[in-house]
C-alpha cells in the first residue's frame, strides 16, 4: 500500500514536527534541539541531499529530509501531511533569481499557513525578524512583516518569533566581519557605527521555538528575542577585533554613500557584499521592544536565560586570529 505521507510517523517518538528550512543555520541547532526532546522531525527542504548530514543529530528513524519549494504550493503541503506542529525558517537576506522576498517571505509563508490549515496541524511557529514592518523603508522588513500577517491570518494557532541578530558558529555575522578583518586594512563603520543590536544565541533561539512547541507561548502573540546586552555596531566590531588580535582603522561611511557603494558593487558575481535594502536596515535599530518587556514577550517571558556572546563568540573566532589560533599560548611562552 502506498503511504499517505512523505514520510509517516513512527512508534517510540513524540510528535512530529515538520521544519522548513531545517538545513539552515538555525534549523541545524533547532534539529538538535528537538532531537534531544524525543519529536520525530521531517526537515523540508529544496535540495534534501544537502539535509542528509543531520540524521546522526538524532535515533534511528527519527529525523528525515522531503524535497519542499515554496514557491510549489502542492510540495509544501506534502511535507505538512500527518504533521502535529510546523516551524518555518525559511527566509532569504538578499535577492537573487527566483529567490524574492515577496515570493520566500510574504506569499511562503501564506503557503505554509494554508497547508497548516488544510493538513489540520496543530501548532505553527513562525520566525521572523525584530524590525520586521509593513512601513519599512526596507523590502526585506516589509516582506517579513507581510509573511507574520498571513501566517496570523491563516492559522489561529501560529506563534511568531522576533530574534535580533542570531550568533553562533556559522553565523552570517561574526564570520563575516572577521574574514573582512583578515583581508581589509579596514572595516566599514556605516552610518558612524551607532546602530544598536541586541544579538541573541542561536541556540537560545532554537530553545525558544522548542518551549513555544511545549506550549509556553501564547498563540496569536509576537515575541522579541534578543540577547542580554545591548551594544552598537562599532562596539560588536571592537569585539570582533579583539578576539581575533587585529587592529585595524574604522572607515565612517555615512548611509548615503553606503548605498552608493552597495549599488556600484551590484553588478560583481557572486553574492553581494552588501545591498542597499540591507543599508536600510541598519538605519534602524535592532532590539528588543519596550513593549515586549513589559509583557513578558521575549526569551526571558518562555523562561529562558539569554547566554552572553562574550561566553560563545571567541571560542569560534579563534580560526580568524592573527597568527593563527595558537597565537595567545604562544605569546604567553614568550611571558608576553
């Protein structure tokens, strides 16, 4: 007989959780995660192949990859078939081909939330973004904020998750300014390096999803996710320098000129280094909102302590070090 899902539910595990974008930087953590909790995961993902390496994060038959584009409706509704809770993190920070944030953000997310309805699954949560707002100047911002109202719209039992830059090995945000550290004789401080972040760990994120999923969270609210502390981008890249041992000369780079510069580089193969919607973005700040304070809408509201990224960023940021990742054990040889 032929089986009714892309992938059915076995015996021995909890519910099964369906995760778009499982493959990713948070999805990895997430898949983690749930795996320790007991849930039988189905990671949905373009390209499954490329999702294979995280079955050995859990038991035999308990994590498995199904092809799921969402720009095809029908396959995203396959990987909801059977499923009692559905976590989308698929989201893209810049354009290229047929990869829109319209297409990903806005009308994805609609996709999910129909086939959550359709499939009579039980729980969706949803990440997007702290900034996230259908007024933004930024397409990205608005396409995020367009995706949280469909999925609010569409599905009673959606929780939505807000984190502010996410940090961990792989992460899109230390990684990056400590190769550039490597290679430039200076770093970019757009817009005079005053915008404020509150990063969060990804695995604080990944912990938050698992406690919405167990029921933590109120359905229908939007919760902020950010770290302890917040800092401005100068004093994140003045970490960055000193837990790789480089001092290199800040370049101020005003917005406008930044997003003439993004412009020139546009045309480059590749990915972009950076984008003008990206530059629009740092015109804001990221972090956690009053408001979602005082309601208890953030890490601390799902019972979860934020862990410091003085705790986690130097340990993977050795690699980026000057003199290579033995450099302080040697200078403490030489009693420097």
């Amino acid at each position: 007989m032929m089986e009714t899902t892309p992938w059915p539910k076995r015996e021995g595990f909890g519910k099964l959780v369906t995760v778009y974008g499982g493959s990713g930087f948070i999805g990895r953590n997430l898949v983690r995660v749930l795996a320790k909790r007991g849930y039988q995961i189905r990671i949905a993902v373009r390209r499954p192949h490329l999702a294979v390496h995280l079955q050995p994060l859990g038991d035999v038959g308990q994590i498995h990859a199904v092809q799921a584009n969402l720009r095809d409706p029908r396959s995203v509704e396959r990987a909801a078939e059977g499923a009692d809770a559905i976590v989308n993190l698929v989201g893209i920070l810049h354009e290229s081909g047929k990869q829109r944030f319209e297409t990903i953000q806005h009308f994805g997310a609609r996709a999910i939330a129909d086939a959550a309805q359709k499939e009579g699954v039980g729980q969706l949560v949803h990440i997007s973004a702290i900034g996230a707002d259908p007024r933004s100047r930024s397409h990205y911002a608005r396409s995020k904020a367009r995706g949280e109202a469909e999925m609010l719209r569409h599905f009673d039992n959606t929780v939505i998750l807000r984190p502010s830059i996410v940090f961990g090995p792989e992460d899109n945000f230390f990684n990056r300014f400590a190769a550039m550290a490597e290679l430039s004789p200076f770093l970019p401080l757009i817009g005079g390096g005053k915008t404020k972040f509150q990063p969060v760990y990804v695995v604080d994120v990944a912990e938050a999803i698992a406690q919405a999923l167990a029921g933590a969270a109120q359905p229908g609210k939007i919760y902020e996710l950010g770290g302890p502390t917040i800092y401005r981008f100068r004093e994140l890249l003045d970490l960055v320098q000193k837990y790789t041992n480089r001092k290199k000369i800040y370049l101020p780079i005003p917005f406008f000129l930044a997003k003439l510069l993004a412009l020139l580089l546009k045309p480059l193969p590749g990915p972009p280094p950076i984008t003008v919607d990206q530059i629009r973005l740092l015109q804001r700040d990221n972090v956690v909102s009053a408001e979602a304070e005082r309601e208890g809408r953030t890490l601390q509201g799902l019972g979860i302590k934020p862990q410091k990224l003085e705790a986690i960023v130097p340990g993977y940021l050795v690699p980026y070090r000057r003199r290579g990742q033995f450099a302080n054990v040697i200078r403490g040889l030489n009693g420097a």
